[in-house]
C-alpha cells in the first residue's frame, strides 16, 4: 500500500515539522509563530515533566501532577499536533514518514526526539527490572513499591545506577519506606563513587545520610545481569532482589542514523553552534537528540533554550539571515534525596541543604506554568490541583 502523503493547505507559509514534543520540542513549536505551517509529531499524548518522576515513588507526586496534554498545548500555539511515530527523515526530499503510513513535506525539520533506555548490553534488564524514563515506568515502579512494602516479610530492593535518577530513586524510596522494618535498600554504580560526573561531595553526603539504615552502597562494579531472583554483579557477587530499578541513562534512538543525521549507530546528531545540523541545512536537532560542540549537560533548562534557539534560527533561515548561535545559561541543577537532602550542583560546585527542595519545588510549579499559561478553565484548574495537591502531600515527611 502506497503511504499517504499530506499536504499542507497553505503551501505560501514555510512548513515546518517538529519530531518529539518534550522540553526542546514544545519549546520551538511555542517560539514560532502564524508565519510559520507548523506540524508537530510524537506518538504519546502527554508531554511529560521528566525532572520530578522520581517523586512517583514515593507519592510526593502523582501522574497528572507530572502531565500536560500536547494537543492542547500545541494547539494553543496556533500548530497541529499529530500524535504518531516518525519512521523516517528524507532531508533531501524534505518529507519524512510515520508509523501510519503516512508522508509529510517539509521546508524545515526540527528533530527534538531525546533518547532511548541504554542497557549497556546487560542480559535481563527487559525482563526482569523496571526502567525509570517516563511517567508511566516511574508510576509502575511506585505502585509495585507499595505492593511490596504490605506485610512484614523482608524485602530488597536494588537501584542499578548512581547518577542522577538512581541517587534521586533512592531518595524517594528512603522518604516513604525508611520506618519499614526488614528493607534492605541497594544502589549499584558502575563507577567508583556515585554521581560520578560531578562533585564526590554527593557521594560522601548520601553515604552519611544512609548509615541509620539498612542501605548498601556497591561502586565500582559494573552489573554483569539481571535475572528474576536478583542482581549478578561482574566480580561475582550476587545480590537478592524483590524490585530491581533501572536506571541505566540514555543511548541515541535509531532514527538519528537512519536519517543519516548521525554518522554512527547510537550516536547522538552532530550539530553546528546555530543547533542545524552537520549534514542538512534544513534539519535542526536539540535537546538531548543533538551532539553540541561543546558538552553540555542534558538538562531540561538546556533543551527549553535550544528550542527557543532553535524557533528563532528557522525564522532567521527562512528570511536568509544569519543564524544566531546557541549559548546555554548556566543554570545550576538541584538534585532531591527525598526529604533528607536537596544538593545544588553548579559545575564542580555543590551545595547541601534540605530547604533547597522548596526550590526545585519552585523551578518545577513556574516552569509548568510558563509551558501551559492559566488562560482557559482546563489550565487553570490543573495549575490549581498541581499547587493545592502537591503542596499537601509534600507537607508531611513520608507521604505512605
């Protein structure tokens, strides 16, 4: 069957596809403006406030306090949201084509599609662990916790990875469980500390602030499999399991390559200092989709910059002006241990204070606001059910 190919009514507009509608895509799309035809495509209806799904674990937050939906928000931007697969990217054609079988044109194309589960290789992480990349992943993990958590019989618990998501699981389960008798908590590091690309402050702090409880702390030694009954480390250790969470990072999605906007497979898009890509000059990719010049770190703030970045630079290229380089703010990132401690990383820097949770708390409630302004009933209402709900469930220190 031959794919359908849409066509865009107002063909006089510059058309412009957007793949993926998180942070960076939904940033760009909101950034230009009726000039513009603008299409945006991502298969999930939901964008999704990834920086705070750790809370699912422990109830401080709940789906919908960590979901907006993308039609509106698309929609109320003047753009039409598509909600399908992209398949393939044909720069050189300007089309591109979804998992329903249809084709797309396009002037320009924005490709802001994030990552995928990286699993390094490790045998048994589909079938026997539960991974940590999305609301609906992040729930399961919370509800599966508190199945476990009834009754007194002994639990363990595993969070393979130390970086950001693994220290942030671990804080969120401590928060609501710690009281629990017979809970055997373990968080499992590849490298030699946790948190291993910044400041080894964090390290030396979440040591201190699990000692009172029954926490193990394996680093240094990579996960060799994941089977039902536990974790096999690679020096042979073998450590029981009732839940084991993933936490691995991200790997380049296969799209990246297959529209050869990546040289390599599971590699990330090179891209010049203006976001366009290396290979088309019609193709943009931001967020955590786009190989910098630079490292930058992958950050939500980051990927709101390139879209807005990256909105400004179609508009300049449609009017053949120069286009204007990214420069990423330096905007600190606040790490959450549940309710024992909040850390603010600038750099190497890093600062530790509980009371920092009021801020990221901040960040998340403002951010939330600016991406779906309070201007009709629906987003006033969900503004007022984020604020008035969470601040309810956060006001006690476990939230079971």
């Amino acid at each position: 069957m031959n794919p359908r190919r849409r066509r865009n009514s107002l063909p006089t507009r510059p058309r412009v596809a957007i793949v993926g509608a998180n942070f960076a895509g939904l940033r760009a799309a909101q950034g230009l403006g009726s000039g513009f035809d603008v299409t945006v495509f991502d298969p999930s209806p939901w964008f999704e406030w990834l920086p705070n799904i750790h809370e699912l674990l422990s109830g401080a937050k709940r789906p919908g306090d960590l979901r907006l939906p993308r039609k509106r928000l698309v929609t109320a931007a003047g753009h039409r949201f598509v909600r399908d697969t992209v398949t393939a990217i044909d720069a050189k054609r300007g089309t591109l084509a979804t998992a329903a079988g249809t084709v797309h044109e396009f002037d320009y194309c924005i490709v802001a599609v994030g990552g995928v589960e990286e699993k390094y290789g490790v045998r048994g992480v589909e079938r026997h662990a539960l991974t940590f990349k999305s609301v609906e992943q992040c729930a399961a993990i919370g509800r599966r916790l508190a199945t476990l958590m009834k009754g007194r019989a002994p639990r363990s618990v595993v969070v393979v990875g130390g970086g950001f998501a693994g220290v942030e699981a671990l804080g969120e389960i401590l928060r609501r469980y710690r009281s629990r008798a017979s809970l055997t908590l373990h968080i499992v590091e590849a490298g030699t500390r946790l948190m291993p690309g910044v400041s080894p402050k964090i390290d030396a702090a979440v040591r201190k602030h699990v000692r009172p409880f029954d926490v193990h702390v394996h680093a240094g030694v990579p996960v060799a499999a994941i089977t039902r009954a536990g974790v096999l480390l690679q020096d042979g250790k073998r450590i029981r399991s009732d839940l084991t969470i993933w936490t691995g990072g991200a790997a380049a999605p296969p799209l990246l390559h297959s529209a050869q906007l990546a040289p390599k497979p599971r590699q990330w898009a090179p891209v010049a200092a203006t976001l366009r890509s290396r290979r088309y000059r019609n193709v943009f990719v931001i967020g955590d989709a786009a190989a910098f010049p630079t490292r930058i770190p992958k950050q939500a703030s980051h990927a709101l910059e390139m879209g807005e970045c990256a909105a400004e630079n179609v508009q300049r290229a449609a009017a053949g002006r120069a286009l204007r380089p990214f420069r990423p703010s330096r905007t600190p990132l606040l790490v959450a241990f549940g309710d024992l401690d909040t850390f603010l990383v600038a750099g190497r820097s890093v600062v530790a204070n509980p009371a920092l949770a009021a801020g990221k708390e901040a960040v998340y409630q403002l951010t939330m606001t600016q991406i779906d302004p309070p201007y009709s009933v629906q987003a006033l209402g969900e503004l007022a059910s984020r604020v008035i709900g969470v601040t309810r469930r956060l006001a006690t220190r476990r939230v079971g």
